[in-house]
C-alpha cells in the first residue's frame, strides 16, 4: 500500500520493484530445521525439569505449571499474528521470535532460582509462538492444495527430527553438561537458524494482498467462526490438547514411569527414546494419506488410535512390554493429529482470512488448550504423584475420544489433484 514499508529501509514502490523468486522448498527445509531446533528444547525440557526439581527442591506440580505457563503464555501470543501478519512479513516475525525463543533457552541455564529459570522458560517458549501460525501460513501459501497435507506434515516431522536427536543424544548431552551446559547447546542454535530465515526466505505477500482485501480481523473472524468446518476443527484442537504429542504426552510419560514406577534411567531413558523416535515418520505417513484419502479418517483415525494407547499404557502397570506397547501405539497415534488439523484448516480456510484462522487455532490448541498441562498439574497436587499420574492418561484418552466424536461429521474440504486451483489474487507488496 501506498507509504508503507515491507521491510526496514525499503519504500514501496509495487511498479518497480521486481517480484522476489520464491523457493518454496527452501522455505520448508529452513522452517523445518527451525522447527527441529524448537521441538528439541521441547523433548529436552522435561530431562532439565528432572533435574530443576532436585536442585531447587520443588515437586512435580511446580514444574507443570511452568510448562503450562510457557505453553498458555505462547499460546496467547499466536492471537496477535492474525493482525501482524498483515503489515509484518512472516519472515521477520520468524527471525524476531525465534531470537527471542533461542536467547531465552540459552538464558535458562544462567538461573540461580526457580523464579528466575521460570521466567527464562517462559520467555523463550513465548518466542517460538510464530513458529507454527506463521510458518504454516507461508506454507499454505507457497504449497498447493493437492501438496499442502504433506508440506505441513513434513515441516512437523522435520521438526520432530530435533526430538530424535535428543531422544538418542539428550540423557549423554545431560550427563556430559549438565542442564546449564545443555540450555546453551539448544539455545543458541535457534537464533542462529532465525537470522537464517531473516537472509534467505522470501515471500511475496498474496495473502497479505487477500487479508487486507477481504476486510479487517473483525471482519475475517466472523467468516471464520460462521464456518462450521473450522469451528469443529477448533473445538477438536481445544479437546485434542488434552493428549497431544509433544509437551504432553511426552511430558507425562516420563514423569509416570520414572516417579510412579521407579523405573531405572536405563530404561526410562529408551523407553523415552522410542516414543519419541516414531513423532518423525508417523506426520509424514499420516500426511502423504490425508492428501489421498482426505483429512477426516486420517484425523478421526489418530485420535482413536492415540486413546488406545494412552489406555494400553496405563493398564500395563508394570508390564514392561505392556509399557512398551502402549509407548509405541501412542507414537503411532498420538503425534499425527495436529498436522492434519491444520492442513484442513489451511483447506477450508480462503487465503483472505487464513492468517487470522491459523492465529486462533494455536491460541486456542496451545493456549487455551494447553490448560490441560495445568488441570493435570492440579490433580497431581491434590491426589499425589501416584494416583494423579494414571488419572491423567486416563484424562488424555476421553480428549482424544472427545475429539474423535467432534471431527466425526465433517467433510472433507481437500481439492484433489484434478480440483480447480484456489484463485490468488495479485500480490500488492514485495516482502
């Protein structure tokens, strides 16, 4: 638009400047090593939080709440990206936030408190809140439909790389550094790959175009919510929030079998290991379905199968192969959900409002929905580790149920490959 900017120091000027080549590819290899870097602080997190409660003398409850902190607080920050994206270029909300994300993490280690290492916590999770309403949105941009299902769910498993890695590395890299040392490792990483996106992603600004076209946020959430596939598909998120993957699952099942079980680090260290390892190719799998057999079974599917799981788990008692079954079903399952949620949202949402339905979907899926995090945390403090811990499986089980029942009706919005292409309309700004 006429006087604005598209980045710092540029003018304006849509009948000279010529239009930036787009890579769209590059742009998911960079946002999916950004996302592998965000998921490894998060798989490492619950290994520092072990080690936070013995050295500054706090329960298990004190560090839910931390964890449901930085989740919440992130996850409300995601509402605002439905009114930046359309004057901010998704590449510098990327860099900016994850700078924030990296120094923060890498802040974390310097704490001399529990105060002072919450506060760096949450910060930093508060600084990856672009990673997932932002990146998706220059992906569904950039990707067709008929490739969009995969794109997304690759940007997921790509980030669920960093998981695996500290799957296999984090109890050595643990044990090496200590979790000080460790806050630095993956910290700084994250701003570095955030000043990578700043350099070398590009965008051209047809949602943007879209977005200003169609009306103002208020204007783009009553679409949104006279929607019935996205309202379903934003109250599967709120419910689904109860048992998804990382953050959750991952979190709890730690804390269940090292607590609860006393099972040695040996094996809780490979047990925890192995669910992590299948967050990788379980999106990618469940993401090259979706775009051939449609998002509902795919999603509908997920969450059954994570509910199995989170059962099987917690009935095996001690069983370790009853552990094991339950551990593998749950990766099976219950880290393919979200993907495909937002790839049908990315479906069912026009261009002119799809920022702003992405910016309420994570701040409903990771912030209100992570109050989940907290009301677990709760129980555990009112009825102890012992019997707070199965109650809060069985509690991910009936979300995932819950969730299955809310998805159970809708439709699928995927336009197959032969299907007409969306209309885009012409791109105002370069960014």
């Amino acid at each position: 638009m006429p006087g604005e900017t598209d980045e710092p120091g540029e003018p304006h000027d849509p009948a000279a400047a010529p239009q930036p080549a787009i890579h769209p590819n590059r742009t998911l290899w960079l946002l999916s090593i950004a996302h592998a870097v965000n998921h490894a602080q998060a798989v490492i997190l619950p290994l520092i939080f072990l080690a936070i409660i013995d050295e500054f003398h706090v329960g298990v409850e004190a560090v839910t709440f931390v964890a449901a902190a930085g989740a919440i607080g992130s996850g409300l920050v995601q509402a605002s990206f439905a009114w930046l994206t359309r004057h901010v270029g998704r590449r510098w909300l990327m860099g900016f936030g994850g700078l924030l994300f990296g120094i923060g993490f890498a802040a974390q280690g310097l704490a001399q408190s529990f105060g002072a290492f919450a506060a760096t916590s949450i910060g930093s999770r508060i600084g990856g809140a672009p990673q997932h309403p932002v990146g998706n949105g220059l992906l569904a941009e950039q990707f067709p439909p008929e490739r969009r299902g995969f794109a997304i769910s690759a940007h997921i498993s790509g980030g669920n790389v960093g998981t695996v890695v500290v799957a296999l590395f984090g109890p050595l890299l643990m044990a090496a550094y200590g979790w000080r040392g460790v806050s630095l490792i993956f910290g700084l990483p994250a701003a570095l790959i955030a000043l990578a996106i700043v350099r070398w992603v590009r965008e051209r600004g047809t949602d943007r175009a879209a977005a200003r076209a169609e009306g103002t946020v208020r204007q783009a959430l009553r679409v949104i919510l006279a929607d019935r596939v996205i309202r379903r598909v934003y109250l599967a998120s709120v419910l689904g929030g109860g048992g998804r993957g990382l953050g959750v699952a991952n979190l709890f099942a730690l804390l269940y079998l090292t607590k609860v079980l006393g099972l040695p680090s040996s094996t809780t260290d490979l047990m925890y290991g192995g669910l992590i390892v299948l967050s990788v190719p379980m999106p990618l799998v469940a993401g090259w379905l979706s775009d051939r057999l449609g998002r509902r079974p795919v999603i509908v599917g997920a969450y059954l199968g994570g509910a199995l799981g989170f059962a099987i788990f917690i009935l095996a008692g001690s069983s370790l192969l009853g552990l094991w079954v339950g551990l593998v079903v749950m990766g099976l399952f219950s880290f393919a959900e979200s993907p495909q949620l937002q790839a049908l949202l990315a479906d069912a949402a026009p261009a002119g409002i799809r920022d702003t339905a992405f910016a309420i979907y994570f701040t409903l899926a990771f912030g209100i929905g992570s109050l989940w995090t907290a009301l677990y945390g709760m129980v555990i403090s009112v009825v102890g580790e012992t019997a707070g811990l199965p109650i809060v499986f069985w509690a991910m089980a009936a979300s995932f149920v819950a969730a299955a029942v809310v998805m159970w009706p809708v439709r699928d919005v995927v336009r197959g490959p032969g299907a007409a292409p969306t209309p885009t309309p012409e791109p105002v700004e370069v960014v």
